[in-house]
C-alpha cells in the first residue's frame, strides 16, 4: 500500500458530458466488449451476469439493444485503442459501440471489512462519429473474506452502470466532453532523489556512485537546481520516491537509497537535505506553476526498523507471501522479507495517518 500526497485532489474519474438523458425514438443496436483484466496473473475474463444486467438495463432505456461480443474477439489485444478498433471489426452494423474495460483489485483490511478498487474504463461511440471515454475508480466494501474479484463487480455495477448512461448520453447527443474541473497534471515526472542530482555534497555521508547498491549522493537541493530543465520537457508535476529517513545501511547485499524501506516515517531523510530546503522545493515549484507529489510508504517498515522494537504488536509476523493470489495474504504477510504493518490496528492506523499529514506541513513534526 503506498499513499501519494499532492498539493491540490486530483479527481481521477473522468469528466463526464452533462445532458439529458437521451432516448432514441427508434430501437437501435449497440454493439458491447465487456474484458476484466487480471490484476496479478491469468487470463481476461468477462464480468459477473449481474453487472451485464445493470448496464443492459440503462442501456435499454435510452432504447438500445445490446449486441454483445465475445471476449475472444478483443482478448488478445493489450491496449484500448487496439481493442476498441477490434470491437468496431465485429460491429454487425450497430450504430453504436461500447467497450467495458475493468480491472479489480485488493487494497486493504479493516475492522473485519474488506476493501477492493474497481478501475473502469469506458469507450462509446457511434459508428460514424467520434468517440468518448470514461475512467473511474470506484472503492467497494465487502463483508466476507470468501468474496472476490466477481463479488466486488457485483458491487459497484451500479455506479458504474450509471456512468455507461451518462457517457452514452453524451454520445448520443452529440455532445462534446465538458471541461475537466480542478487541476489535472499534464505529465509527471519522476525522480529517485538519490540518483537524480547531488546539489550539496556535504549532506551526503557515505556514497559510491559505482556500486549500485550504494547511495549516490542525490538530494532536493539537486532537485531545485534543476526545475527549469524539468519544466522544459513539458512536465507539470514532479513526484518523488519517499523522502522519510530510511535504513542506512545495506540489507543482504541490497541498499535502501530508494526510500522504499522506510526507518522513521515522520522524518526527513538527512541525505536529502532539511526541512527548510524542503519548504524551498515546494515554494520553487510555486513559482513555476508545477506541482508536487510525495511518495509514502506505509503499508511496511524496512528490514530491521526500530519500530520492530519498540511497537512489537503493531505487525503481522506471519512470514513471506506463498500465494500472491490469495488476498489475505497479500494483507498480512511480509512481501520480500519487509515486515507488515498490521494496518487494520487502529493504533497503527493513527500513528501511519499522522505521520502522513505531518508531510503536508514540513516542520510540524
């Protein structure tokens, strides 16, 4: 589980036109692709009957009868553009398509409640027109452990039946999409600090730019220094790799200067600088109308972190991953020898959430 912190929400689901909803005065056929993704391993497969019902249901009455095509028929393509081209191959002369891209997966455990995220993707279009697009993610609670990826579509078939509507009746009207609201990024960038720039040698402790393993000296003041060719390759956004302090020494043969085995959450990385170069950073980017994303691990500690000490009980210690299908697994269990926070433990819960809001306000802590 890895948290990202941005200076303004971004709304991840797609802007959806606003027009009224659409009724044709003859019956029309729609031709529909409906493909789950695996999240971890196997093969696409269509999504539960129930779903199917829900979406036929408003499709009907917009008074479009569905044609569905088989999954073999876009199963082999990867990409949407691919697959929606081979849905329009298989069109039997309806004047309308819709493609349903899905993929499901486990986020996490709570107070006996599971939590899954449905990530869908829509495409409709008339046959002889342009097309429109949808994507949205949509959290979904299930009860018992028993229930997975099937019961999690069943779940959220009515939101996203409802945006299957309110996107065809877009199309349908010929409506253009409305502006997007609030602040999308345009194009991220992403920095390993420690392997971007070394701006001040006199923070770096002990590094070795020809072992990999090694910390390489980079750090924010390399990061400031170098905003404005950032800026010039088109990037709006800068995300980083986690800047909390993180174990300072090699893990059996491996190093830590990715920031992914995090020793003391709530602190900033030495290497990296303080938190006045820090507020620095964000004011910089201020000024050139870019904005920040931080990168917060919280899911795990790294190999042998105080925390282990001096909170036993906050972790699971129940031993690596066998079964990366099995979703309690991938909750509970130690993912490459990392120890797992048991994250369901109100305790832990708050103590994971102030150190995450403490990055907000650099110097708070």
């Amino acid at each position: 589980m890895r948290w990202f912190l941005v200076s303004l929400a971004v709304c991840l689901a797609g802007c959806l036109p606003r027009v009224p909803k659409q009724r044709l005065t003859e019956r029309a056929r729609i031709a529909v692709a409906y493909i789950v993704d695996p999240s971890y391993s196997g093969k696409p497969f269509t999504p539960p009957d129930a779903l199917k019902a829900r979406i036929t249901k408003e499709l009907d009455e917009r008074n479009l009868e569905v044609v569905e095509v088989p999954l073999e028929a876009i199963a082999a393509q990867r990409l949407t553009d691919s697959r929606f081209l081979a849905l329009k191959a298989r069109q039997l002369d309806a004047p309308f398509l819709l493609l349903v891209e899905q993929r499901v997966h486990f986020f996490s455990q709570l107070d006996g409640r599971y939590r899954w995220e449905v990530a869908t993707t829509l495409t409709a279009a008339r046959a002889d027109g342009a097309r429109a697009s949808d994507q949205s993610e949509l959290p979904v609670i299930l009860v018992y452990d028993h229930e997975k990826e099937p019961e999690a579509l069943v779940t959220a078939s009515s939101d996203v039946a409802e945006r299957v509507g309110l996107l065809l009746d877009g199309v349908m009207a010929g409506a253009e999409l409305a502006p997007e609201a609030g602040w999308r990024p345009r194009a991220i960038y992403f920095a390993m600090v420690d392997r971007f720039e070394n701006g001040d040698v006199t923070n770096d402790g002990a590094v070795d730019p020809a072992d990999p393993q090694a910390f390489h000296g980079g750090d924010l003041k390399g990061l400031i220094d170098r905003l404005d060719w950032v800026r010039s390759l088109g990037f709006d956004t800068v995300w980083l790799t986690p800047l909390s302090a993180m174990r300072p020494a090699p893990w059996n043969g491996y190093g830590a200067f990715h920031g992914y085995w995090p020793w003391d959450l709530a602190a900033l990385e030495p290497r990296f600088g303080d938190e006045l170069l820090l507020t620095q950073l964000r004011s910089e980017l201020d000024r050139r109308g870019m904005k920040l994303i931080l990168d917060v691990v919280l899911n795990h500690v790294g190999p042998e972190a105080p925390l282990l000490t001096e909170r036993p009980a906050w972790f699971h210690r129940r031993g690596g991953i066998t079964d990366w299908n099995d979703a309690e697994q991938l909750v509970t269990h130690d993912v490459h020898g990392l120890p797992d926070l048991a994250t369901e433990s109100p305790e832990v819960f708050e103590h994971l959430l102030g150190a995450t809001r403490r990055w907000l306000h650099p110097g708070s802590a």
